[in-house]
C-alpha cells in the first residue's frame, strides 16, 4: 500500500512591494534553474547545485507548506521572480528556521530581505504558535549578519570552522535568533514612536 503523502498546502503572503507564494510546479522556470547553476548566487547555500527543471520541482514538492514552506519572491510591478523564502517548523520547540536565496542579481541590496522577512517574522508571531526564529549563516556572508542584525535577531553563537563549502575549506556557521518577546518590545517601541510622530 502507497504511503499517503499530504497535499501541499498554498501559501500566497503579500508585502508592499512583492507577492510571495508557495512553490508549485508552474513557478519552476528556466530562470529559477539558472540561479542553481551561478556559482555567485549559491555561494552561501548549502543546496546542491546544476539541478535541472525535473529536479527542482522534485524538491519544492517535499515542502509540504505547514513544517516545511519554500515561498518564490515575486515584485509585484515587474513580475520578475526574486528569490525563495525558505521556513521549517519545529512545532513542539515551537521554532522557526529561516533562510534566503535572492537569485535576481538585480535586487541585491535592495533589501527585499528585510521586508520580506519582515512580513513573515510578524504572521509568525502574530500566529502565536512561534517563540523564537533562528537563522543560520556562514561567517563571511556579511549582508545576511547585517539584514538579522538590522531586524533585532541577536548574534547567539558561532560554530568555528563548522561547515564544507564546495572549495573544500572550513566555514564558521554564526547563529542568530530573536525571540517573541524582543519582538513584541520592538512593535512598542514601534507604535510609541509613531505616535509621537503624529
């Protein structure tokens, strides 16, 4: 008897700028396939690379949109695809892992990070089901220690000489989270000042 595997379930999130959705096979284009081929953009990722259209839809359909969520960045005005969003849920942690591709070179330091990530840090906490969110990055991907620092994630720890990457040298992983209730201070923090504005 087949295993049973449960329906991906379609996530379509909006920002100010960018529509963000869940994975699906039609959102796999030449363009994605292209972005697991350039050396450049995956540098600090830990994917595989040179996947061809079969196998990238292979692995998107794996994230089943609850644990494990993969969102495309699209810019609302271009229709240019951006990047892939990626989340997996510890439920009984009741944690958070985040990671980004920006695979548009176009958009490099535009910091479609910061409001995209924005966006998903607040649904995630407003949910009331996360308490922390993490992020783990290589020691020389400076914007990415920048983007979390920038967002109120604290720099938690670093793991020395911890990951391979594909020129065979050691990489430090640093470790970033913020938790729920820094969080919740910063949006106080937030409305106060907007108020004072007004």
């Amino acid at each position: 008897m087949a295993a049973h595997i449960p329906k991906q379930r379609i996530l379509h999130l909006k920002t100010e700028n960018y529509d963000v959705r869940t994975i699906t096979d039609d959102l796999v284009t030449d363009v994605m396939v292209g972005w697991y081929a350039d050396t450049e953009i995956m540098r600090f990722m830990n994917d595989p690379m040179n996947l061809n259209t079969s196998q990238l839809k292979a692995a998107f359909q794996r994230y089943d949109g609850r644990k494990d969520i993969a969102l495309l960045i699209i810019d609302k005005k271009t229709g240019d695809h951006i990047g892939i969003f990626r989340v997996h849920i510890e439920p009984y942690q009741r944690q958070a892992n985040s990671s980004v591709l920006i695979g548009n070179k176009e958009y490099w330091g535009k910091q479609v990070v910061l409001e995209v990530r924005q966006h998903l840090i607040n649904q995630m906490f407003k949910s009331g089901q996360i308490h922390k969110i993490v992020g783990n990055v290589r020691g020389r991907n400076f914007p990415a220690h920048f983007n979390y620092t920038k967002q109120g994630f604290q720099k938690e720890g670093v793991r020395r000489q911890h990951y391979r990457n594909r020129d065979g040298e050691f990489e430090d992983i640093v470790e970033f989270g913020l938790l729920r209730e820094d969080w919740e201070k910063q949006q106080s923090k937030l409305t106060a000042e907007n108020e004072t504005k007004k």
